[in-house]
C-alpha cells in the first residue's frame, strides 16, 4: 500500500489506516479478543501501518487489543490514541486537565505496551481547560519522549490555530465523507494554511455508504446509531438516494460502493488519510483495495455532479453530543 504524510509533520503512515473502534466500542457487543487481534494483524499483512484506538473505546479495553495486536510487530506501526473523558468515559464528561492527561498517558503506554505514543490526540475540545494547558502539556510529554505527535478532534479551526501555536498539531481527526462535507467549509483550508494532515473518521458514513444499510435494518440495542437522527428509519430512506448513486458509479467502474466512497476522500488532498473500521475480514479486504482505486477527473466530476443533486437529512448527532463537536 502506499503510503502518505500527515501534513508538514514528517509522520508517515500508510494511506488507509484502520479505526479500531468498533471491535470493542459503539456498534454493539465487542468482538472478542482473538478475532479482533486476527484482524489487526491482517490489516498490518495488507499493508496498514496506521493503528486508531483511544482510551474511550471500552473504556480501556481496545488499547488492550491494539496494544496486543501490534506487539509483535510495534516498531513497524504507528498507534494514534486518545484523552479528554473523565476516567475515560464519554459519558462521564470532558477531562483535559494536565494532571489527566499525563495519567491518561501513562496508563495507555501501559496498555498498548509500548513505551512511546506515536500521535497523542485530544478526544474533545474541553472549553473549561485553555488550549495553551492542553498543548503545552502534550509538548512537555514530547520532550521526555513519551509521545512523538500531537493531535486533535473534532475541533474548530480557532481551536486548530490555538492548539498549533503551542505545539505543531500533526492531524486532525474527524468525520468525512461523501454524506458529510462540512469540513470543506473551513476545516480543510485551514488545515492545508498550517500543515496538519487530516484522519477523516466515518469514512463510510458509519456503514451506511457501503449499501447494507437500509430503511428496515435493526441495530444491536447497544449500538449508537440508534440514537443517531441521520439513522432514523425515515432518514435512512431518504438518504439511499446517494448510495443509489454511488452504487451505479462503482458498477461502470467495476469496484464496490465503499471503494468508492474512500477512494473519493483520497483524492481529496495528498494528506488525507482515512481510517475505515470493521470486525469482518472481507470488508477488511475490500477497504484496504480502495487504496488501488483511482478516480480519474471524469469520475471525479461524476461524483460531484451526482452530489449537487442530493440533499442528505438528519443530523450525524443527536444534540446532546452535537455540543462536543467543533469547539
């Protein structure tokens, strides 16, 4: 696989990294570990050197399986991790004091069982620590080699700018895709003015771009996209307009819908670099090929044309987390 650099900070990654997420956290009951650890490993044979986990996903227990997983092969890959939730908890509230930070820290170096954290982010935006705290605290961890590279998610571009002055911010992480364009607004310009690469989460509209998402599918009781607006049974309906058009667009090119759809965010910008999850080993392999696809200027354009013409409904949050988001 190819690989890329996230922005003007030297960290080079594979094109397509894998979000690991989903094996412990947020789409229902976690996959157990051995699974999980057989997809890790796989991923890294087909190429991905780029591994996203954070101390939010179980709480703990997905740094445990990434740490695990990639032991064996650990000075080969780059791990991305997480703080900002008290006791690691989303629920629980924002956390990103200094003190909470180095905790959080030491305790994921522990349990990626490592002695370095590639790229350090910050979870949320917390507005009751000042970003120069944040930053300067993930600039010291820098210095005495604990961490190599700052991140953040799900911030607005003042928090982007803030966080960077401080300490050189080496990506953002947050969502993007073909159904949420919002950070063409300001995201990405501001991202490409400062250098930063960008890691879109969601890749795959949390499944629903890939077509086996319909009006009638059921959920896990655990699983978040219940509470999601944009996945009402309604609003599912409404939006298979676009993986209808997606759907015709990777039939002329003999591909999948999910090819597709991260192939288009790889042509974005040189320095996205998208992060697909799964738990199945065949989507696994039908992720890493995206990376073979190329969209010509015709395709390109196709997509754009089909895109003006769609309208996507429902918010990507109900409103009790849409306030965590671009602060």
């Amino acid at each position: 696989m190819q690989k890329r650099t996230l922005g003007k900070s030297g960290l080079e990654v594979s094109a397509l990294g894998l979000g690991c997420m989903g094996l412990s956290y947020g789409y229902g009951p976690a996959t157990e570990k051995e699974q999980a650890i057989k997809l890790i490993r796989t991923a890294f044979e087909r190429g991905v050197t780029f591994f996203d986990t954070a101390e939010a996903y179980g709480p703990y227990l997905n740094e445990e399986v990434v740490g695990e997983a990639l032991e064996p092969m650990r000075d080969k890959v780059v791990i991305a991790t997480k703080f900002g939730f008290i006791d690691g908890k989303p629920s629980a509230g924002l956390n990103s004091k200094p003190e909470n930070i180095r905790s959080m820290t030491e305790a994921a170096l522990k349990r990626l069982r490592t002695d370095v954290i590639d790229l350090l982010y910050q979870h949320r935006v917390d507005p009751e620590v000042p970003m120069e705290d944040v930053a300067g605290t993930v600039k010291e961890l820098i210095a005495e080699g604990k961490v190599k590279h700052f991140g953040m998610s799900e911030a607005n571009a003042a928090s982007i700018r803030s966080a960077h002055a401080v300490q050189p911010v080496a990506a953002l992480q947050s969502e993007y895709s073909l159904w949420w364009r919002e950070p063409e607004k300001e995201i990405l310009p501001t991202l490409e003015e400062l250098g930063i690469g960008f890691v879109p989460f969601s890749p795959l509209g949390k499944g629903f771009l890939t077509g086996a998402i319909n009006e009638s599918t059921t959920f896990d009781s655990t699983d978040f996209r219940n509470v999601v607006p944009r996945f009402t049974a309604e609003n599912r309906k409404a939006n298979e307009e676009l993986v209808d058009a997606l759907g015709k667009l990777a039939t002329a090119k003999d591909v999948t819908r999910a090819q597709i759809a991260l192939a288009w965010l790889l042509a974005q910008k040189p320095w996205i670099v998208p992060i697909p999850g799964t738990t199945k080993l065949h989507r696994l392999e039908e992720n890493v090929g995206a990376a073979a696809v190329e969209l010509t200027a015709d395709d390109l354009h196709k997509i754009a044309d089909a895109l003006s013409e769609i309208e996507v409904v429902g918010d990507r949050y109900p409103a009790h987390l849409q306030k965590l988001v671009s602060r």
